[in-house]
C-alpha cells in the first residue's frame, strides 16, 4: 500500500509538472537487498579470438607482454573492472569439450575441431590449469560450464574431484602429477549449456530429468562453502522451459536456473554493428529493455515453486548481436563496440540491479573480440570499449545495498512506436555513498529528470561522469583507442533535497550522492 500511494502521489506530480516529465524517486528508507557484485560476470568461450590472441598469447616466446601466457594488458584491465567471476568454456563450445584434452603436456594434448566455431583446429593448448591459474591472476572466481551434451556423468564428476578434491583420490593425484598441488575450490558449476539448442536439442522434460542425473553426482568435496549447481535455463521467453525445471528438479539438488537473452534486431538479418539507423537502433532497444519482462515474468515462475528465494536467477549470457565485420571470419563473431552498445549495457544492469532479490549472476557475452566485447585486441595492440567504460563506471554497485527507485519517463519515439527513455538504479556502498545510475536511450533527445529523496535521507553533495558521444554509431578504434571514455559529469545540480538532472542524449551517466 505504501509503494502504491508513493506512486500516486508521484504520478499526480508528474501530472502537474510542466518542467519535467522524468522523475525519479530514492526509497531511501526502503533499502532492498545486497546487489551481488557476480551479476558483473564475464564469459570467456573457445570462439574466435576471445580465449588466442584475446586472453591467452602462448608461452613460447611472444613478443606481447604476458604471465604464463596471459596478456598483462588484459590482466590490469579486467582487474581494473573487478570482474568477479568468469565463464567458461563455453558456451555451444562446452557442450563438446572433453576436459581431460586440456591438460598435462601440451605437446602431447590431442586436437579437436571447433565444429561450433568457424570449423578451426583446436590444439587444447589452454585447458584446465591455464583456465582457472588465470583466474587467480585475475582476482576472480571461476564459472566452469561442464559437458552433458556429449559428455557422461563420470567426466563430469572427475572433473569436479580434479579441480576441487584436497586429498588422496586417483583426480587429485592426477592434479598433482599435472603440477597443482592444491585445489582451486571452484564454487560454480553450469550443468550443461542450451541444452535446449546446441547443447542437444533436448526437451525441458528429458533435459529435466538428465539434470537430476548429473547433479545427484556433484559433490562440493572440500570447498568449505559448498558448490552452486546452475541448470541449462531458458531462451528468452521460454517460460514453459524454467516451469518444468522449478516443478521436476527437487530443490535440493539445484541452486540456479540459467537465462539467455540476446538483443538481436533479426537472426536472420542481424543488421551491422555501426552502419545501423536510428529504427534498427530502436528495435534493439526494445530487445534490451525486453530484459525486464523476461526476468519478472520467469521469477514469477520460480516464486510459485521457491518462495522461499533459495534458488537463484542467473542470466548467463547476455548482450547484443550484430553482423560480423567485414572481412572476417563468419564464425568469429567479431563486431564493433559502439555507444548503442553502452546504452544496452547501461540499461540491462540497471534492470539486474533492480532485481537483486532473484538475479545473483549474469555474464556478459563476451569478454574479448566476440560479440558484445569489453576489450578488442589487434596483435600487441588492445583497445577498451563503451561497454568496457560502462561496467568501470557500475562497478560501485557491486556488493552494494540496493535502493528502490520509482521511475516515470518520457517517451522516446520511433515512429508509432515507444519506449521510456530514462532507465535507473540506486545503492549505497558501505562507506555510506549513494550512487545513482542513470540511462537515456533516446537517440536525439535531452532528457530532464528530477530526483526526489524519500524518506528523510537528505544529500548535500553531487557529483558524477558520462559516457556518450555525438553519433550513436562512434566507437574506439585502434587509430583513436579512447575516442570514447568517461568524463567529468556537470549536469547535476541539488537544491533545497532535490535534484536536477539534465541527461544528453543516448548517454549513460553514474552519480555519487553524500
């Protein structure tokens, strides 16, 4: 009732406002639940460029600088972003990866083709220890995706007792004969991938029923915080897929249910990635905001089953999807990063922020050179991108204490078609700060906003960056690497409790309220 009468009273001041039709209000003394800093996650698949030549340059003499074959520039970079956790190895890759190729002597690991991929020869010269040795570097957790595609239930299991077993077993003995004495303790594990598609084409029941099969042989061993099991989820609108898995998999047995969504304008025709319009820029905003839907109409689901929350959301592959570029190869999926690419960013972690409660994880797709990319890389040469920019500046929200927002906005306008404009979400770290973050997709538009403090927290300073740039289609290049980076933001003013925002088109901007 409460929330409803703030909304009336919000709305009946919208009605009368003749300054600004975007307001935004703080529950301030309504505080939500801690924003997991893991809906910050990345996704590192075998896929064109992104684990050779993105992450990984070879031990044999390369003359980029790298840790055991790990480049150093991509070290401080994702360091920088405090990614938290990483995915891997897949992806449609996953589901035909056999772990046990990737480890001991490289020279004497077998090749496989990358039938998902472009059809290239995978020589297995990352695997397991390079994978999760770089995780440490990185500071991060490591997401492994286990094969059930092609794979058993004794693989899987092995595999779990190699990384994860700190005593005597014939894995960890394996392990150690390889060079690693302890294990990594890794925490998540993804029970297959799109096993509704190229992780076999199986039926919600059937893959159900094969879920139960696997997990009841996953064991945490010694990871004194347990392990998390994440079942294959959905393709975007599924809903009948995460209702048999939420009424078929006993709760004990799964701790998240995974969610793919895309922003793809046509699978067909998926448009360029900077030669687009402004309609094909819409329509992909109206396939990045369908995020919210998506999520509200899935927890919906899982309430009816969980009410309890126990089981966790976790959107596992997400970002937009454009036609290669030119000249390169089609499986590569290599594209271009540019503003539009900032504003699905912008947007869909302001929606995982709002739903804390239920989204615990969400990975980007993917890290380097593929699809929705936060770092592209040319040889020795590495370029950061919007997105890059965009997750820099929303790592405050990390680990922080969400805080309501009521948001009224604008249209933005295509035709007869419309979209709100603003897009927001609130915390406040542990020092006390309130970050704001704030998204206007309208293409041409300025947008005006004020904010409203509920409660009786009051502000007595702002300040803030932005991310845009003068054309939706701009992008960092490896001629102009920095063409696009966060700036200074002056557009913010308090006065008397209120503030006043005056937000540039297309543009992304976080503010630090004290």
């Amino acid at each position: 009732m409460r929330a409803k009468l703030l909304f009336l009273s919000l709305l009946s001041f919208h009605l009368v406002s003749a300054q600004s039709p975007n307001i935004v209000v703080l529950n301030a003394d309504q505080p939500g639940p801690v924003i997991s800093k893991h809906i910050y996650g990345h996704f590192a698949e075998h896929l064109g460029r992104c684990i050779y030549g993105g992450f990984y340059v070879g031990e044999n003499g390369s003359p980029i600088p790298n840790t055991n074959g790990v480049r150093n520039d991509v070290v401080a970079a994702l360091k920088n972003l405090q990614i938290p956790n990483l995915r891997w190895p897949g992806g449609c890759f996953a589901d035909t990866y056999h772990w046990m190729d990737g480890i001991g002597p490289k020279d004497l690991r077998p090749t496989i083709v990358n039938r998902w991929w472009g059809g290239v020869t995978e020589d297995n010269s990352f695997g397991t220890h390079d994978f999760l040795n770089m995780c440490e570097l990185l500071e991060t957790e490591p997401y492994l995706s286990g094969n059930v595609g092609s794979g058993t239930v004794k693989e899987f299991a092995d595999w779990m007792q190699y990384v994860n077993h700190d005593g005597v077993s014939p894995m960890a003995k394996l392990r150690e004969e390889n060079g690693r004495k302890t294990p990594w303790n890794v925490k998540y594990w993804g029970v297959g991938n799109e096993a509704w598609g190229c992780g076999g084409n199986m039926t919600a029941e059937y893959y159900a029923n094969v879920y139960r099969q696997f997990a009841t042989y996953m064991s945490g061993w010694s990871n004194e915080d347990g392990i998390w099991r994440i079942a294959s989820g959905a393709s975007d609108a599924d809903y009948n897929w995460t209702e048999t898995l939420m009424k078929n998999v006993p709760s004990n047995l799964v701790d998240a249910v995974a969610l793919h969504h895309y922003s793809v304008i046509n699978w067909s025709k998926k448009s360029s990635a900077t030669g687009f319009t402004e309609e094909e820029y819409f329509t992909t905003m109206q396939r990045a905001t369908q995020m919210e839907e998506l999520i509200q109409k899935h927890v919906a689901i899982m309430d009816k089953y969980d009410p309890e929350n126990k089981i966790a959301l976790v959107v596992d592959e997400w970002g937009g999807w454009y036609d290669v570029e030119p000249g390169t190869n089609p499986g590569f999926l290599f594209q271009q990063n540019t503003i539009r690419d900032a504003m699905i960013a912008g947007v869909t972690l302001n929606i995982f922020n709002n739903h804390a409660d239920r989204v615990k994880m969400a990975n980007l797709a993917q890290t380097i050179n593929v699809l929705q990319a936060v770092i592209l890389t040319d040889e020795e040469k590495m370029i950061l991108t919007p997105t890059y920019h965009v997750m820099e500046m929303y790592k405050v929200h990390q680990d922080a204490t969400l805080i309501p927002v009521s948001v009224i906005s604008g249209d933005y306008m295509s035709g007869d078609k419309k979209l709100a404009a603003v897009y927001a979400s609130a915390s406040v770290d542990k020092n006390g700060a309130t970050h704001l973050s704030l998204v206007n997709i309208d293409a041409s538009k300025e947008q005006e906003i004020t904010v409203k403090v509920g409660g009786s927290k009051s502000y007595k300073s702002v300040g803030g960056r932005i991310l845009t740039s003068a054309k939706l289609q701009d992008y960092n290049s490896f001629e102009k690497p920095e063409a696009i980076k966060p700036v200074n933001f002056s557009g913010a003013k308090l006065s008397n409790g209120t503030l006043t925002v005056k937000l540039p088109a297309h543009s992304v901007v976080m503010l630090e309220l004290k």
